[in-house]
C-alpha cells in the first residue's frame, strides 16, 4: 500500500505546484488560513497542516520572515525618501517663486520690496541647502546578520558538519569565541 504512506516516495502536492513558493509564504506569513490555502489548491486542510509540519525548515521560515520584513523597511524607507523630495520639490517652486517677484519688483524699482524678496529668498535657499543636506544621507536598510539568508544556510551547513564530526565542535566554538562571533543556543540545544 503505498497511497498515503509517508515513506511512500510520492512527492508533496505542493512540492509539484508551480506557485509552491507563494504557497508556502503564505503558510508561514499566515496570510492565508490553512483552510483557505486547502480550498484554493483542492486539497484536504491536514494535506497543508502536514506539509507545514514536516517540510517547512526553520531556516526557511526564517529566511522568509526576513525577507519579509527587509520588504517592509525598504516600502517605508521609500514613502519617507518620497515625502522628502515632496518637500524639496515644495521649496524649489517656492524659491522660483520669490525670484519672479525679485525681478518683478526690480522692474518696477521698488527697491524695499525687492530687498524684502530677496530676504525671504535667502531663507528659502538655506532651507534648502539644510534639507538637501538631509537628502544626501538617504535612509538604507539594514539586516542583522542572524536575518541574513546566506548566514541562515550557513550556520545550517556548520550545524551538519558537527553533527557529522562531532569532533569539529569544540574547535569550531573555540575560534568563533576567540573571534568573538555569537554562539547562541536555541530551542533545546538546537544551535552549534
């Protein structure tokens, strides 16, 4: 019988969909209920639960919460960037502004009022200046290493290699300590 068995060599549902990716996401982002993502594939809600159990990683629910959130900081980082250049944009209109009127009262050799544009002019050029001053340092994004992907498949790969040496612990902990790199432990003894 080999239908439902799990040793059965039959590959998961959803590891044979082409949106298995978006699938699992919304598993581990929870943007979906399991029975949600059950209807929309035509499956049963423990076909999901089990798949959720035994096929999703820690590493690959951390790798996609990270993901997630460098997604966020980078969608907020550009509405500021933009509100920026809003305003910047705002003070440049301004500042022409003043310069028409400048010229206009010059024109007309109103000599007080052209003195007072230009006064006002002066202030919205520093203005400028100070807030260009601020656009030049952009907001970035930064992910802490423990977030980073390539730092999830690596300690990933350290773990399994002390596993299969169990010898190459000791040394491996001694110089990460000596280089003073982080050594934490997780969800009983999981961890190198």
């Amino acid at each position: 019988m080999q239908g439902g068995n799990k040793n059965s060599g039959r590959r998961a549902v959803i590891d044979m969909r082409p949106d298995k990716q978006e699938i699992i996401k919304d598993i581990v982002l929870g943007r979906r209920t399991l029975t949600e993502i059950a209807k929309r594939i035509g499956v049963d809600y423990t076909t999901i639960q089990r798949y959720r159990d035994s096929k999703i990683t820690e590493e690959m629910r951390r790798s996609i919460m990270a993901e997630q959130r460098i997604r966020q900081v980078e969608a907020e980082t550009e509405v500021i960037n933009q509100d920026r250049m809003d305003v910047a944009t705002t003070y440049e209109s301004l500042a022409r502004r003043v310069e028409k009127l400048i010229t206009k009262a010059e024109a007309n050799e109103d000599d007080a009022f052209a003195l007072a544009a230009m006064e006002g002019l002066r202030k919205v050029l520093r203005d400028i200046a100070t807030m260009q001053g601020k656009l030049a340092t952009a907001l970035t994004v930064n992910v802490t290493l423990a977030e980073a992907k390539e730092w999830v498949t690596l300690r990933t790969i350290l773990q399994e290699v002390c596993d299969e040496v169990p010898a190459a612990r000791e040394p491996l902990l001694r110089r990460m300590r000596h280089h003073v790199l982080s050594v934490t432990r997780e969800d009983a003894g999981v961890g190198i």
